[in-house]
C-alpha cells in the first residue's frame, strides 16, 4: 500500500506558489502605501475596489500579468500616476505588451458600450417624445376633432364671435402640425366613403358613395388617431 512518509515536505499548490509574496515586490509596495497613508493590504484593496488576490499579484511582482484597470485603481489609491506605479515594479515609463493590449481591449470596450448607451439614450428620448405627444392629443382630443369645423365656419362667416379667436389657437395648430399631425380631409370636402378612414354621423352609404366631411379625422405619422366624421351626400 502506498503512503507518504511523514518526513517528506508536502507539495504546495501551483496557483499559490506563483503568486507568493516577493519580499522586494512587497517592500515597495509598503513604501507606497506609506506615503498614501494606507495601513494594510487589505485597506489598500478596500479604497481602489479590487480583490485581494489583485494585492497578491503586485506584491509577487506579477505586475505585467495585471489588468490595466486594476492598475489604474491602485495607482488612483496610492496618489500615483499610472506610468509611476509602473515604473516602481520595474516596467519602465511605457507598460509592456500585455499590458497595452489589455489597455487597447479595454477602450475598445468602453467604446462599444459607450455607442451602445448613445444608441439606447437616443432610443429612448424618441419613445419618449412620442409617449408625450400622445398624452398631449389624448387631451386635446376635443379641441383637435373640433377646431376644424370651428375655423370653416368662420370662414364661411367672418362676422361671428370665435373669428377672433382663430388666429390665437393658430399655435397650437402649427405645434400640432410640427408633431406630424395632418387631417384626413378638409372640413366640407366631398369624396368617396371609405369605411377604414370615414365615420358615418347619419344615415347609410356604401364604399365609394359620395359624402361630405363634417369633422376632420387625423393622422399622425401614417397612424389613425380619429376617423373623419361625415354625412352622405344627398343626391
């Protein structure tokens, strides 16, 4: 039966052998915390938010096996510049290769999310416009299937009290219009019935039977808001 002699050292885990402490690596490291006013390695991980396992691998002086953004925090910590922190641990001014291409994937990270977000802010600003404009036409409801009626009667009697109004609710009409809000029909304009986009008042008629627009329908962009209200044409 096999057994192992108790003599023997036993065999240490490879992941912790690579990372044990480099007494020089953990020296430096101190020094600058010294100076930063941080009293241990866990404090230094708790203010530059990473893990103790990122502490580990700068005190084993595996720096170049580092993530940049785990760089960039610890130096933010220790009140260094990246491109010093670098230099502490014996990278020199410029980082190395690694540490480059970990940089260059993280911009171009930051860069797609960056447009990912822009898309969506501006996804989310025109659903918004539209939720708004649909509230205001709920309310102006009314006024809208109203308003054109109102205006062709004046226009057929100038001499009536509400001609005076007209031009004070031509705002409304033009900010309406700006929403992209067009009528279906003049009021008072004769055409063929057409049940999808015409709403009888009274009596009956056919598709394609002459009626007449008593109340303007509505559109907004393509989409039917009010079906116009209109009256056969008596022949």
């Amino acid at each position: 039966m096999f057994t192992v002699d108790p003599q023997l050292p036993m065999p240490r885990d490879r992941s912790s052998a690579l990372t044990s402490p480099n007494p020089a690596a953990t020296e430096r490291l101190r020094d600058l915390m010294t100076a930063a006013d941080i009293p241990s390695f866990r404090a230094l991980a708790r203010k530059a938010q990473v893990s103790d396992w990122a502490i580990r691998q700068l005190r084993s002086d595996r720096i170049v096996t580092m993530r940049v953004d785990q760089l960039t925090k610890m130096a933010a910590a220790l009140n260094l510049p990246l491109s010093e922190l670098l230099s502490q641990f014996g990278v020199g001014h410029a980082p190395p290769s690694s540490v480059k291409q970990t940089a260059e994937t993280s911009i171009d990270t930051l860069r797609a999310e960056y447009q990912r977000l822009q898309t969506q802010l501006e996804q989310q600003a025109v659903t918004l416009q539209q939720q708004f404009q649909t509230a205001a036409l709920t309310v102006l409801e009314s006024w809208l299937v109203q308003w054109p009626t109102i205006t062709h009667a004046v226009e057929k009697n100038p001499d009536l009290p509400a001609s005076r109004l007209v031009p004070l609710v031509q705002p409304v009409q033009t900010l309406v219009e700006q929403w992209g809000v067009a009528a279906i029909a003049p009021v008072g304009a004769t055409m063929p019935f057409d049940p999808q986009v015409h709403q009888l008042m009274t009596g009956d008629a056919d598709p394609g039977a002459l009626i007449r627009v008593r109340y303007a329908g509505f559109r907004q962009r393509g989409k039917l808001l009010h079906r116009a209200k209109v009256s056969p044409v008596e022949d």
